[in-house]
C-alpha cells in the first residue's frame, strides 16, 4: 500500500511540473539568460542551477559533453536559483563578467574553486576574485558592474521564474520545455535523445 502510495504522489508530482511548465512555458527562458551551443538549434536544455550547489558542479562535466555530443541539435540555457547563502551575490559576480565576454570562462572559474568558497554554513565569496583573474576577468570593473540595476533584475526576475516553476532543488533540467521527471545522467540523455529524433528525425 505504501509503495502505491507513493507511486500515486509521485505520478500526480510529475502531472503538476507538465503542467506547471506548459502554463509558464513562454518565461522559460528569458532574453538575457546565458546560452551557449548552436544559436539556431532546435533542441533547447534549460538548467535552473545554483553555483554553489555540488550537484550543479558535478552535472557541469556532463552537460558540456551531452552538448558536444550534439553539437548544432542542442543548446544550452542557464536560469539562476540562488537558493544557497550568498548565492546571489555569486549570480551578480558572473552576470558582471558578460559585460566582459568571459562568461563561460568565469563559470568554469567559479565552479571549479567552488570547494574552496562555498561553504554553506560559512560561504566566503570573495574567494572567488582571484579565479576570476586567472580568467582575464577585470576584478575591478566586474565588481562596479555587478552593483547595476540591470543585474538586480535579472536576479528578481529569475527568483520569480523559480517560483511560477516551482523549482525545488538545483539543478532541475527542461528539454524543449518538458521537465527532467527522474533525475539520473541516464534520465536526462534520454529525454534530451527523444527530443532530439523527435526534432531532427532518427
């Protein structure tokens, strides 16, 4: 009876992000979000992520390789849930170096020193800087640019994308606007693998 039950809450769970993601489908993705791959590819994966969470740097390897893999069928999508402490301020510090073309590059800085300054009990994000230099990041200019307007809107208007999607835990996928149901590497390829046949054929 138990395992009913939770197959029953988890079935209705799964009803309710569909739902939830084909009501806010047109907020999916914003035009400032940071993306990388093909512009006029078909197939669009969507990450709501939290630089400090570990399962968003541990899936980082992986998605960067699924994009290889697919390489002109598939983009990629960052959305920002700051859900950790301080997160936000990270979000800032990386929205500040697009002004810089180093996004991706300051990302990849920002994950792989990620041990190092996101303790959650205790994050020390000014850590981060040094990283951001080994990258060719202008710390100075970064951290003026990171006080602007513009970025404090895209932080408030991805908070609130976060709660439309009901965005729990980071990181949580969409392909072409359908929810990762079961979060697994294997999960995501094959939803990401039957969008793609679906879109380009087999």
């Amino acid at each position: 009876m138990f395992a009913m039950g939770m197959f029953a809450f988890q079935g209705k769970k799964a009803e309710e992000s569909t739902a939830l993601a084909s009501k806010n489908a047109a907020n999916l993705v914003q035009f400032y979000s940071p993306t990388t791959g093909a512009e006029d590819a078909k197939v669009t994966l969507v990450e709501f992520f939290d630089p400090s969470c570990e399962a968003c740097r541990a899936f980082y390897p992986l998605v960067k390789s699924i994009l290889e893999e697919n390489k002109g069928k598939l983009k990629l999508v960052l959305r920002y849930a700051a859900f950790h402490k301080d997160s936000d301020a990270v979000v800032k510090m990386l929205e500040a170096t697009k002004a810089q073309n180093l996004y991706w590059q300051s990302l990849e800085a920002v994950l792989l020193s990620q041990p190092e300054w996101a303790d959650h009990g205790n994050p020390q994000v000014e850590k981060i800087w040094p990283y951001l230099k080994t990258v060719g990041v202008n710390v100075d200019k970064a951290k003026a640019d990171m006080k602007s307007p513009a970025i404090e809107s895209v932080l408030k208007q991805d908070t609130a994308d976060v709660a439309a999607f009901q965005v729990q835990k980071t990181p949580t996928f969409y392909v072409n606007g359908k929810p990762l149901l079961n979060f697994s590497e294997d999960a995501l390829r094959t939803l990401i693998k039957k969008e793609i046949d679906v879109t380009y054929g087999k």
